[in-house]
C-alpha cells in the first residue's frame, strides 16, 4: 500500500510538471471529415481442436446409501418384542430414515405389510420404536389395545425388513425427503418389491 501511495504521487508529480511547462494552447481546428471504412479482412482458418478431457468417475450404484437388514421374529411372543440391531447407532439413526416391512410366507407365498401397518387376516396392527443398539415392535388390537403376537403354525415364517435409508440431517423434512422421493419416481412406498427394486436391494 505505502508503494502504491508511492508510485501515485509521483505520478502526480511528473503530470504536474508537464503541465506546467506547456505553453498557452492555440485555437483548436477544424475537425476533420471521417475517413472510409476498411475492408474487413478475410476470417482466418479454425484452429485445431483440442485435446478430448479423461473421462470422468462412475458414479456410485443407487444403493451405496442404504443399508438392508433382515431378522426372523417367527417365534416372537407376547406383546411386544425387543430386538438388539448393532447397525443402530446414534450417528446412523441421526442421518437414516427406516422402512420397514413386515413378510409373512407360507409354502412360496410371501405377503408383505408396510409398518406400522395393519396385518391383514390377524386384525392386528403392529407398530414399532427404536433407539440407540434396539429395535421394539409392538402388537395391538384394530382397537388399540395391546395383543399378543400371533402363534404362527409350523409352515409359515415372519420376517422382518428394515432399509436403512441415509439423508442429510435428522430434521423432519429430510426424514420426509426418503418417501417424497419414492412418490415422485412413482413408486409405493407400501410395496415392498416396487422399494426394494428402487434402491437395488432386490
């Protein structure tokens, strides 16, 4: 800065001086008339193209931020079941939204129940919690009242289905983001198959 102050003084120095040395300008003279345009000159040959750019990192696959994870709650009994998921930690639960999915088979017949849902056939609702390192799910009458788990018969299996799916942050709107994504892509959120497929789980 003490430079530039420098170097602008002296500028004005050496203006002042010139100016002052000048003699008494003369009267100013007639313009003169504007001479012709040129002829523009020829356009010059394009030059060479450059070199083509390295081709870029492929992408992450659709199902690098969501994590699936499965447990068998068959012989789950009373009214409500505790389930230990190491996966559940305070970070993850913070920046992942879940859907979960509750599969019933019998034979090769599977049906799946978005939670909290209702469980067709069994009038009974189920709906869950989760915390740090668990996973609670909860059986209830259509009328809220708490129930048992039903004693499922030797032929069929229940499943239980959790995706793990990440967001930004845990405020509700990006929680809210995961599903309005789904809507727009067209897919049912209640459809296990049709999420499963969307996040290349399946």
């Amino acid at each position: 800065m003490k430079t530039s102050k420098i170097l602008f003084f002296s500028c004005l120095i050496v203006s002042t001086l010139l100016f002052s040395c000048s003699g008494e300008d003369g009267e100013q003279g007639i313009q003169g008339e504007d001479g012709e345009q040129g002829i523009q000159g020829e356009i010059g040959p394009q030059g060479e193209q450059g070199p083509q750019g390295e081709q870029g990192e492929q992408g992450e696959n659709g199902n690098a931020n969501v994590t699936k994870l499965e447990f068998d709650i068959t012989q789950a009994d009373g009214g409500a079941i505790s389930i230990e998921v190491p996966e559940f930690t305070t970070e993850a639960l913070q920046n992942h939204v879940l859907l979960v999915y509750l599969e019933v088979s019998e034979l090769e017949k599977s049906s799946f129940y978005h939670l909290p849902g209702t469980i067709i056939g069994l009038d009974i609702r189920l709906e869950y919690q989760y915390t740090e390192g668990l996973f609670g799910l909860i059986a209830y009458n259509i009328d809220g009242t708490p129930t048992a788990f039903p004693e499922w018969a030797e032929n069929i299996s229940a499943i239980l289905h959790i995706a793990m799916v990440e967001i930004n942050s845990d405020s509700m709107a990006d929680k809210n983001s995961a599903t309005n994504n789904l809507k727009s892509a067209g897919i049912d959120v209640a459809n296990y198959h049709e999420v499963m497929e969307f996040y290349g789980l399946e």
